[in-house]
C-alpha cells in the first residue's frame, strides 16, 4: 500500500523549499571537494559507482513491491547513503567492493526494512561494516594525501584511476600508505613522539595527519552549518565528541608506546566528524528525546574509542554506530520507563 | 577479583556467546516480541544458567571425573538442568512474581536454551574454578538477557516498517540478528 507522506522532511529555514536531505547533501559538498583534492579522482569515482548502484538497486526493489519509483528516489535519501559511503571507502578501492557495499546497504540496510522512515541500522555503516569484515585487504589500502606525496609523483588522473577502479591496471605504489590511524594500531613499539617523526603521513608535525584533519575540518564545518540550519539538534554530536575527547584524555600517558592518541588526534582523523555530524544523527536510526540523545552519543563515542584503542581495527566508527544503532531502542526504552517511574513517585509524595 | 571482571566483561560483550558462537539461537527467535515478558524471560534464564552452571560443576567435580565417566558429560547435564529446575522454581517463588511466571510460562524456552547446556560444557573444556565458573554463568546469562532485550524492542521497532511480505516475521528477526553481530564483530580483539 503506497503512502504519500505530506513531506515532513521541509527544512524550516528556507521555507520549505529544500527539504532536509537536500541540505545535508549541500553541507557534504565542502568535504567531497577537499577529499577529492587530497586523495585524487579515486573519491568522486567512489561516489559515482555508490550512487549508481543505489539508485538502480532501489529502483529494482521499488519495482518489484510495486511502490512508486519516483516519490521515493526523489527524496534523495538513497543518494544520501550512497556519496557517505562513498566517501568513507579507500579511493581507488575495486568497483566490485563500490558496488557490494552499496547493495548490502541499500538492499539489506534500507530496502528490506521498508525503504524509509523506519530503519534499525544506519545503512552506509552496514555497507561498510560488510566489505570491511570481507575485504580487509583491499579495505586497508588508503590513498596517501597529496600534501604529503613525494615530490614527482602525482595522484592519478581521471582516465588512470577509472582504469585502476576497473582492474585494467594496478600502478598504486607510490600513492597509497597507510592512514594516521592505522599508523598507530600498527606501531606498537613506537613512542607517540616517534610515530609522528617517522610516519609520513604525519609529516609537517601536524596533529592528526596531513590532509586528514583538513578533510575533518571540513566536515566539521559541513556540520555546524547543519547544525544552524536546525536540521539536527547538537546533543548527539556533542556527546559523543567530548566522549572520545575525555576518554582519550584519560587514557593519555604522556605518549608511551600502548598509548592511543591523543583526544585531538581521535577527533581530527579517521571518520570522527563524518560520523559525528552525518552518521548518528540520522533521525529513524537514532533515539527519540534529547537527553536520550546524550546517552546515545555518548556511548557511540564510548565503543569508537574502546575499538580503536584495544580492538582489532583501525578506524571504528562503523561498528561504534552499528553497536549504538542496536542499543537506541534501549536507550528510548530505559529514558520512557525512568521517566514513568519518577513520575510516579513524584505523585505519589 | 580482577579474572571475575574479566570473565564478566568478556562475555557479556567481546565474546557474546549468543551472537560470536551462535548458542541461545532457539530461544532468542523463539521469544515472545513484547518487551514486557522478555524481561521475566530473561531474569528466569539468569537464574537458571546460575544455578544449572553451580550443579553442572559440582556434577562434574564429584561424580563425572572421579569416576571417569568423562564420557557421559552432555546426558548427564541435561539430566542435571532438568533437575535443577524445580530448585529455580522455589526460589522464584520466594523471590518474585515475575521470575515465577515466566519460568513457568516459557520453561520450554529456557530449559532448551542451548546457551545453558552450552557454558557447562564451555567452563568444564577451561579448567577454572568454582567461583569463577559461577561468575561465567551469571556472565552468560546476563550476556543473553542483553542480547535477548535489545533483540526484542529491535523487533518492535521493524514491526512499525513497511518490512517485504516474503520478509515480515522471522525472516526479518534474522536479518536484524545478524546486523546486530555485525556491529558485535568491531569487539573482537579486545
């Protein structure tokens, strides 16, 4: 049965005339331009290929529930899921990887709960959770920013790099590294001091990588201007920023070797912003009132940094949205019931 | 003090039974969808993984090895976890309503819930002791309520979904599971 909804996702402060996905789309671009200066033509060719396969996957799907196709693409919201994916998946990984991440997000995350409105797990994340967990090699392999390339080499044009996605050639050497985060889960005999003197991608001295506190402050800005757009509220964001930023501080032992960073470090590198600002405050898989919202951030941040400190992987964002996505209807619940029982008794005093 | 922290972090999180080695699996999808029963449920599992691991060991420890019966380990803790619950049931009835109903309305559930028989055979192949093999059972059981209860009001919130027809019911309940271990697998390695 087809449902017309009266659109109620009008952003109130351009009188309705963009809707809200429309706006988070606008607040993305500045990241997507920096991204793709700093790590090549591999980001926009990400996206591509992610949009693509959504759009086409939910157009199949629409079709065969006989729903209306065009309501539901023009909203955008596939489109959404599609360029986050794309930018959090390594430029210049495989187009098979592209195209199996985005069918597991849009198919599995999306489509199979009901297009939209009502989602349990944020489908980007799902899609990245899957290829990582099945392609931890071609997931580990990151474009090198080019702040920080050799003098002489560059990244690869636009015809290279369709031909790299595509298989047809495979000159990646000079251009792919390791990120800052995987740098310090993989050298565990190294001072912190010593990681950002050898590591190149920490060249220039800089706190959390060259290029990639640019791409985080790009976000960041992505995020505040949707922050004054009121198209979230801060409370998710916050919580869970000065999580990370506090256990980091907790955690920090003046640089040893089993140190994990420090809190700038954390919020400044990796997916921290996108996750912070365009992940988890995606509205059908996040919690309901706003100091449910707190917790929720709070413990998103909590898992993110468990993670990357002492887990197996490198970057955590997705597994810390995921395990926050499983545990929101909890938080409603508990944040519903606290507040009926302490309502309760304040009655009955 | 500090392996009984470990054990119980461990289990309840990292190394989830339920969702790492797919034990408890019946009785999760089994469960009923409402929220409110599930918390009965769940307590009623605790108390019963508590106690079955408590005379599953001593079983173990007194009789099994001893005599070296080794080999009639499993029948001889079913027999146990059979046993053992008429125990439950008094001390539900002493202690809670809610305990009492629930084990008498799901006991099918609980007594088959794989994740019982399952920690008994688990603690016996890890030569601990008592103690901590007690605190692996409260661990466990505390590690499938977790589970059991953020299942369950997942469930509610896709039963408001325009879920696929082919999907609606337990197709969608494993395809939320299996998410769910999804997210679990970012623990491992901790």
């Amino acid at each position: 049965m087809p449902v017309v909804k009266s659109n109620p996702m009008n952003s109130p402060q351009l009188g309705g005339a963009v809707s809200k996905i429309q706006m988070v789309l606008l607040a993305l671009m500045p990241a997507l331009s920096i991204m793709t200066y700093q790590f090549g033509f591999g980001t926009a060719i990400n996206i591509l290929i992610a949009v693509t396969t959504a759009t086409v996957s939910e157009s199949i799907i629409l079709a065969l529930r006989k729903r209306p196709i065009k309501v539901h693409l023009n909203d955008l919201s596939s489109v959404l899921t599609a360029v986050l994916l794309g930018l959090a998946l390594p430029p210049l990984a495989p187009w098979w990887l592209v195209v199996i991440a985005s069918l597991s997000s849009i198919v599995i995350a999306k489509q199979l709960y009901g297009n939209t409105g009502v989602g349990l797990f944020n489908p980007a994340m799902v899609g990245y959770a899957v290829v990582l967990l099945s392609f931890p090699l071609e997931m580990s392999v990151w474009v090198i920013p080019v702040s920080v390339l050799v003098e002489g080499i560059n990244h690869p044009n636009i015809f290279e790099s369709f031909s790299i996605v595509f298989g047809m050639s495979n000159s990646v050497d000079g251009i792919t590294g390791a990120t800052p985060l995987d740098a310090f889960k993989q050298s565990s005999g190294l001072l912190v001091d010593q990681i950002y003197q050898t590591k190149t991608v920490f060249s220039s001295a800089t706190l959390a990588g060259v290029g990639w506190e640019v791409v985080n402050m790009a976000f960041l800005f992505g995020g505040i201007f949707l922050l004054q757009a009121r198209i979230f509220s801060w409370h998710a964001p916050l919580a869970m920023m000065t999580t990370i930023s506090i256990l980091a501080m907790l955690f920090w032992d003046g640089g040893s070797s089993v140190s994990a960073g420090s809190p700038l470090m954390h919020l400044l590198s990796g997916g921290t912003m996108m996750g912070a600002f365009f992940i988890i405050t995606d509205p059908s898989t996040s919690v309901k009132t706003n100091n449910a919202k707190l917790v929720y951030g709070a413990l998103i941040g909590l898992f993110i940094f468990v993670i990357r400190a002492w887990g197996d992987y490198p970057d955590a964002v997705a597994f810390g949205v995921l395990l926050g996505n499983c545990a929101a209807p909890l938080i409603d619940f508990l944040s519903k019931n606290t507040t009926k029982i302490s309502m309760e008794t304040s009655d009955a005093e | 003090m500090q392996d009984i922290l470990v054990i119980l972090i461990s289990s309840i999180l990292i190394n989830n039974l339920v969702l790492t080695e797919f034990f408890g699996l019946s009785s999760l999808f089994g469960s009923p969808q409402k929220i409110e029963p599930v918390i009965g449920l769940s307590l009623a599992t605790i108390l019963l993984i508590t106690l079955a691991t408590i005379a599953n060991f001593a079983v173990d420890r007194l009789i099994l090895q001893p005599f070296d019966l080794e080999y009639l380990r499993t029948l001889a803790f079913v027999v146990t976890i059979g046993a053992v619950i008429p125990a439950a049931k008094k001390i539900g009835r002493v202690t809670s309503p809610v305990i009492d109903n629930s084990l008498t309305l799901f006991m099918p559930l609980i007594f088959s819930n794989t994740a019982v028989l399952g920690i008994s055979l688990i603690i016996i192949n890890k030569n601990i002791s008592f103690i901590e093999s007690m605190f692996a059972g409260i661990s466990i059981g505390i590690g499938f309520s977790l589970i059991l209860i953020m299942f369950t009001l997942l469930r509610e919130r896709a039963a408001l979904a325009d879920v696929p027809r082919p999907f609606q019911g337990a197709a969608i309940g494993l395809v939320t599971a299996g998410l769910m271990s999804l997210g679990f697998m970012g623990l491992i390695g901790i």
